[in-house]
C-alpha cells in the first residue's frame, strides 16, 4: 500500500443516519486516510439498509484508489443525490474497501462514532 493513502479498522462502533433514519450501524468499519483530506469511514454493505439507496450514474475515477460509483439516498422528505459511493473494483494496493460504502458528510448525513 502507498504511503498516501492508510486503511485500518475502525476503532469502535459506527452509525449512519440520514433524513432522521438509521441507514446502518457497525463494528466492522474501514477508516482511510488518504493525503491531507479527512478521514473516511467505509461501512460494510451488510451491515446498510440499502433499500434506502438508489443507484447514480454519476461515477468519478480517483487515480490512487480507482473508480468509484454512487448511489443516492432516499429518506421520507427528499433525495440526496451522489451522497454514497462504493469501490466495485478498487486498486490493488486498496483491495480492502471493495464492495464497502462511504458517505458524505454533510447537510442530512451524519456519520459518527457511537
């Protein structure tokens, strides 16, 4: 794994809510670090209520990590679009976020530790 970006496993147990609903909780969370950016927490999709989630054609493509595909969130009251996204097919060097899902943080999503 390069030095710019670190994975290691989340301490403690992770929520995500959104539009006033849990989306998903966990004790088996990613954290990775990648430059001078935050940290982003990836939740196993197991552990997701994705019947919240509708898929996005929206995709961006980061050269450390590879292509990433996004999903939408849909709560009672309105839609976030692009709030979720998800390496399918991550680089090698970042093989241990495949199939896992990251959420932005901001107005209606709250990622925190619990």
């Amino acid at each position: 794994m390069t030095s710019y970006i670190t994975i290691r496993r989340a301490p403690g147990k992770w929520s995500v809510r959104a539009g006033g609903a849990v989306l998903g909780e966990t004790e088996n969370a990613l954290e990775l670090t990648e430059g001078d950016y935050p940290a982003v927490i990836y939740f196993p999709r197991e552990d997701i209520a994705t019947a919240f989630l509708d898929d996005s054609d929206y995709t961006t493509h980061c050269p450390h990590k590879g292509d990433a595909t996004y999903f939408s969130i849909v709560t009672k009251s309105k839609t976030l679009k692009n709030a979720v996204w998800s390496y399918e097919a991550p680089k090698e060097e970042v093989a241990r976020i495949k199939g896992y899902l990251a959420f932005t943080s901001n107005e209606g999503v709250a990622v925190e530790q619990l």
